[in-house]
C-alpha cells in the first residue's frame, strides 16, 4: 500500500526504514537524517524481506522515489510505504537538517 507524505511533514526518527533510492554520489552530496542509501536498481524481494515496517522513500525531487515506490508496492503490497514527497531538495529548502558525507 503506497501512501504519499510530503517530506516537510515528516520528521525523521533513527528507528524509521527510510530509502533514499538515488546514487550513491548524490546520496553522499547530501540527505537527510538517518535515510540509507538503497539506489533504485538495488530494490529487490529479498531486501524487502530483511526489513520490518514501514519504508519511507524518497529521492532528489520525486520521480525515482515513485517508481521505488510503486516497485515495493509490487513486490510486497501489503508492506506499508511511504512516498516522501518534495524529496531531499525539498526538505533542504525547508531548513531540514541535511547530511553531507566525505566522498
């Protein structure tokens, strides 16, 4: 079941599964709080499996966090998860805390 949550009304919490599907270098350039990096092309059944709850996915704007989002609903449609809308350049502009790792 895919639910949409605009990524200012969300607050990310250390326990949450929260994907951010893009590269690793954009990953790395900045994300937010406590999201893993899962690129898109590594979203799998058994990655699915390894993971209890809800998952959160977003991306950079939105257009690869949807399609992340419609291929886990796919794999497992009775998984919650969640689209976080606006993605990371959204929750940027909205002053949330961003992570900016060594590359």
């Amino acid at each position: 079941m895919i639910t949409e949550k605009h990524i200012t009304d969300f607050t990310p919490k250390p326990t949450d599964i929260i994907w951010d599907v893009r590269d690793q270098k954009s990953y790395q350039e900045g994300h937010i709080e406590y999201a893993k990096n899962q690129p898109l092309e590594t979203l799998s059944d058994d990655l699915l499996a390894s993971t209890n709850g809800p998952i959160y996915v977003l991306c950079g704007g939105g257009t690869k966090a949807a399609k992340a989002a419609c291929l886990l609903n796919e794999l497992d449609p009775e998984r919650e998860i969640v689209h976080l809308t606006g993605g990371t350049r959204g929750a940027k502009t909205a002053g949330m805390t961003i992570v900016v790792e060594d590359q």
